[in-house]
C-alpha cells in the first residue's frame, strides 16, 4: 500500500511555519509526464462534449516537512494540476523509480463539526467535471498569482470553510490541522478539524444562501460514522479518518 502517516499532531495557525519553493526539490520523469499530459487532453475532450467545465492551474505540493514538539514545518513547491490528476495512472512506476518522483500534490480533508455534533460533508455540482460525487470540505491549494511566494495551507483551509459553507468568520470556534497522510495516488492529505458556533440548521440555511457553486448539497454524519462515509461514499482512505480519532 502507498498510503502512509506523514505526521500527526495538533497544530495551531501560529504553529505551522510554510515556505516556498520556486524551483522544486522532487523529481519529473519526462516520458512519465507527457503520458499523463495526454490522458489530461482526453479528459478536456470529454469535458468539452458533456458541457462540463474543467479547471487547472498550478497547486501545490510538498516538497519536505519537519515536525519539532509544538511546531510544524512546511515546505511548498508547485505542479500543475492537469498532471497531478493524470499521473495518479503511474503511480507504480513513480515508486519503481524512487520516492522523489512522487507528486506529492496537496490537498485539504476538513473534518468540520457543527455545535451540536454534526460532521458536514458535501456533494459535488454537476457543472464541473469531476471523479467524485462526494467530498470532505477542503480542496487542492491552488497558487496564488497575487502572491507568488507566499504560501499558507492553514488560512486557504480556512477559507475553504468559510466560501463553501456560506458562513462567517464569527461562526467558527477552533481550527486546527491535525496532520498529514500520503495517499493511495501519492498526493497528500492535510487533515484539519474545524468546530462551529452553528447547530446544523444553522449551516444549512447559510449554504443555501452562499455564493460558491462548487457544491450542489451538504450532508451530515455522527462521529461513529465517519469511516463509513469516508470508505464507502467518499471513496478516501480509511487513515484520514483516524487522524480525528486520534485528535478526539
């Protein structure tokens, strides 16, 4: 199994130390790269004749990291996203070749909890091409072309909460990132958990209300569920829900 525990822990914003990498330290097999640049063009043909919309841009991934008692250190490079979706399909031969080659793309699984102990996840809009119908809140780190070397996972987190929930900066109550795991595919998971002032009504009738469109619906679990929706509707591994038992 590729799927493996970075780090975990309970890490605050003042925490977290980030940094950015203009040229990265892994390593691009180029054959590798054009095979998935080429199922990339399929996927934007198919998009194109589904009427789908189909996004890429520079994101993140992680370069190198450091764990030292009460501080987390990141280290951030950049690759595109049309390769890392695509490159998922190499993933033996990535390995066969030596860790360095990984993408290490990364992305944010949010575990947020209402007041009244209700998990919030999401269900995907059909205006966006995509594998998976369900989500975690979160979502890759995409560059930001305003701010070319500065980085900061914990505030884009942060903001993911806010912008697909409809809610307000008021409305949560804590934030942390809880840790790290390399995935299946060799992208890497940076696991938060977030608690809300709200009650579940609350959150539903903000969402209804907000501006992004990236989800069509939430959907709510209890803590002895979370696996279940993880595994079985999601489609994630089953560690990224060990992270929060862990936390708990």
């Amino acid at each position: 199994m590729n799927s493996k525990i970075l780090f975990k822990g309970k890490f605050s914003k003042n925490e977290i130390v980030s940094k950015y990498n203009k040229v990265s330290l892994r390593c691009v097999d180029p054959v590798i790269e054009n095979k998935a640049k080429q199922i990339w063009q399929n996927k934007v043909r198919e998009a194109r004749i589904a009427g789908k919309k189909i996004w890429d841009q520079p994101v993140y991934r992680l370069d190198d990291f450091f764990v030292d008692k009460n501080k987390c250190g990141l280290k951030f490079s950049t690759i595109p996203f049309s390769i890392r979706i695509s490159i998922k399909d190499f993933t033996d031969e990535l390995f066969n070749k030596g860790e360095k080659y990984l993408p290490m793309a990364v992305y944010s699984s949010i575990f947020v909890e209402t007041s009244d102990g209700k998990f919030i996840f999401g269900e995907k809009s059909d205006k966006y091409a995509t594998n998976r119908k369900y989500s975690y809140i979160g979502g890759v780190f995409n560059k930001s072309l305003e701010y070319d070397d500065e980085v900061d996972p914990f505030a884009a987190s942060y903001n993911e909460v806010i912008e697909e929930l409809g809610i307000d900066t008021k409305d949560i109550e804590s934030f942390f990132l809880l840790g790290a795991l390399r995935t299946e595919s060799c992208n890497v998971a940076l696991v938060f958990y977030c608690k809300l002032k709200l009650i579940k009504d609350e959150v539903i009738k903000k969402f209804r209300n907000r501006k992004d469109l990236e989800l069509s619906d939430l959907f709510f679990a209890k803590a002895k569920e979370l696996k279940d929706v993880g595994v079985n509707k999601i489609g994630k591994e089953p560690e990224i829900v060990d992270f929060y038992e862990l936390y708990e």
